[in-house]
C-alpha cells in the first residue's frame, strides 16, 4: 500500500502518532475515561506543532484487532478545516455517529486499532467511458469519489487492499452510494481521486 500525499502537507511518522493518540483520547473523554496524566502532558504539548494547523481533509477510522473488520469510518473529504479539529469531529463521528455501527462502548474501545488519514485535495477525473475508466485508475494509490445527481460516496485507497480488482472496487463504491453496482459501466459519473497519508496505532 503506498502511503502518498503532497509534500506541502506531508507528516512525519511520529507526527503521525500524535494525531493516533489524540484521536483515542478524544474517543476516552466521550466514553468517561481518562489517559495517564503525563501522557496527557506529553500529547498536548505535542499538538501545539504548527503542521496541525494546516487545513486538510481527514478520516478516522476504527477497524477490529482481532479480525481487522470496520467498525466505524467517517472523515471529510474537503480542506474546510484544520487537521487538529478534523481528528476530533471525526473521531467523535466514526465511533459514535457512524450509521453502520452501534455507538461504541467502553469495553471495546481496547479492542479497535485507530487508523488516521489525511487528504490531498479531491482532483476530477476526466475520463471517455468506463474502460478509459478502469484504464486511469490507480490501484494502491488514489481514493476514489463518485458523484450522480444526490448519490454520493467515497472509498479511502487502503479500500483497495480488500477489493483489489477496480471492477469489483467500483461496483462496490457505486453500491455504498446507493446505485446500481453496474453504474459506473452505464452512466457517466462525476469521479474525483486524492491521496491520503495514514498512520495506525503501533
């Protein structure tokens, strides 16, 4: 899986981190917990690094330890706020808020691992028809956004590690939004691609 993102808004791994631990922070005030003091100490004082204030899209993602199965998933895909603030509302939102999933309780919040990712800004994709479709994609590399009248949805790039094939990947995509799974081989979807830089939970 290649982890790409523009330079202007590239993190360091331990950079990353800090938004990991700040996302299960955020996650324990909610449910009532607390972390020990002086990681409590070390992560703000961390989260005064001025790259935080870059405005990006960000997702937050909550997957099982023991399977690697989705437990919840929210992001935005739009730079309309800064990475800091993203992490928060999103973090909130993919353990408590997510329509898939039941809330999150306290008991599993040590069962999930928590992924953060952040965006490059959606770029449209031209294309003729779907096998010029198929043909632009880039596997392992681009998320992916497809847009039809009110229709809407989004696939991160770590999606294609579970649906590797593009046909399968867009049939999918096509059906979270609420389509056909054949749509994008039958109607001419808006589709707009952008990377993400992610980090995991160690």
């Amino acid at each position: 899986m290649k982890n790409s993102i523009d330079s202007k808004h590239k993190l360091t791994k331990k950079q990353g981190q800090i938004l990991v631990k700040l996302a299960r922070k955020t996650i324990m005030e909610r449910l009532g917990q607390k972390m020990p003091r002086e990681d409590v100490k070390s992560l703000e004082k961390s989260l005064k690094d001025k790259a935080f204030e870059n405005k990006c899209g960000t997702f937050v993602t909550l997957n099982l330890k023991l399977n690697e199965e989705l437990r919840g998933c929210i992001g935005s895909l739009e730079a309309s706020e800064p990475i800091l603030s993203g992490i928060r509302h999103n973090s909130i939102n993919a353990a408590f808020n997510d329509y898939r999933f039941p809330a999150l309780n306290g008991e599993e919040l040590d069962q999930v691992k928590i992924e953060v990712s952040i965006l490059t800004d959606p770029q449209k994709l031209e294309y003729t028809d779907s096998i010029d479709l198929l043909d632009k994609l880039r596997v392992d590399v681009d998320g992916l956004i497809i847009r039809h009248g009110s229709a809407r949805a989004t696939f991160l790039p770590q999606v294609w590690q579970a649906l590797p094939e593009p046909e399968e990947f867009l049939s999918h995509l096509c059906k979270k939004a609420g389509l056909p799974a054949n749509a994008w081989e039958e109607t001419k979807l808006e589709v707009l691609t952008y990377q993400v830089q992610y980090f995991e939970e160690k």
